[in-house]
C-alpha cells in the first residue's frame, strides 16, 4: 500500500508542475526507437511475469523534438496499460512513421480493447475503465497525454478491428 500511495503521491506532483506551468521540458532531438526500446526494458519484470512478448518494430529513423525523460514516461504509461489487459502469452507491440507534418507512434495490444463507454474518459485523471485493473489509480493515462500535449502533440485511443487495444501518439513538427 506504501508503494502504491508514493506512486500516486508521485503522479500528482508531476501533474501538479504541469498545471501550474513551472514543467521544464528539455527540446532536443529524441530518437523514438530508442525511447521506445528503454521503455520496453524498463517494463520486463512485469511482461516477463505475464509471459508477454513486446515488440518494437524497427522503422526508418524517426526523431522527435522534445524531452527523453518525459516522452519515457509517457510511453512506459501506454505500454504498462496495454500489458495490464494483455493475456498471459500475448503481445503488446510498437511502430513509428515519420513524414513532413508529424511522427506518429502506435501502440497497441491483443487484449479485449476498451469497452466502449470508456474511450471518451480514458484520459480524464482519475477515470478508471469498466476493465480497469485492480492496481491502477487512474493517472498513467492523463499524465501520459498531459506530456504528450506539451510537446506539440495529440494522443488518442480506439479498439482494433481484430481486437485490442490502441494509442497513437503525434508529435507535430511545427
């Protein structure tokens, strides 16, 4: 319980600094494949216990201009949330294309997708979904799209055709 009151104290604090405007973001240019990639590691321990495979799939060099630790943050949030409505065995899987206007990311999973009563709340702070798991305090997603905004971008949330859920992530390059 003391570990999941530090995490939300945490979140809070984060959200808090970009309420009030006093977030530093660093501007520099971030590889997106390299980011995703140290996100995927920094989750193993939870993909290894549910048996779920993470795939970056490697496309051209995509860069984005922004902050490393912060744009980590918010993609270690999207890909913990797909890993929590994984199955046991399944995959949660990463892509990324550039052209003139923006960089989009996607990332999605096998899972059941999002009831669709949930889609327009999912990023409202605190929203916790109809399959929402039991460990999640309903911030991951608001904080996620809250540094996704503040580097020129836009997140959004939609079910697969085939099942599972998706976030794609822009970050426009003007």
């Amino acid at each position: 319980q003391l570990e999941r009151l530090n995490t939300m104290e945490e979140a809070l604090l984060q959200l808090s600094r970009i309420d009030s405007g006093t977030l530093k973001l660093q501007r520099v240019q971030v590889d997106v494949f390299t980011v995703l990639t140290l996100a995927s590691d920094m989750l193993c321990e939870l993909a290894a216990q549910k048996r779920i495979t993470v795939a970056v799939l490697e496309g051209e060099c995509a860069m984005i201009r922004g902050d490393m630790d912060w744009t980590l943050e918010a993609f270690c949030n999207l890909m913990k949330n797909c890993m929590e409505h994984t199955p046991e065995g399944g995959t949660v899987s990463c892509e990324y294309s550039q052209n003139p206007l923006y960089t989009e990311v996607r990332i999605w999973d096998n899972g059941e997708g999002f009831a669709e009563e949930d889609l327009p709340y999912l990023f409202q702070r605190f929203y916790r979904g109809k399959n929402a798991s039991g460990t999640g305090i309903g911030i991951g997603l608001a904080l996620s799209k809250a540094i996704v905004e503040l580097q020129n971008g836009t997140i959004t949330a939609r079910n697969l055709h085939g099942g599972g859920a998706c976030f794609e992530i822009r970050f426009y390059s003007h």
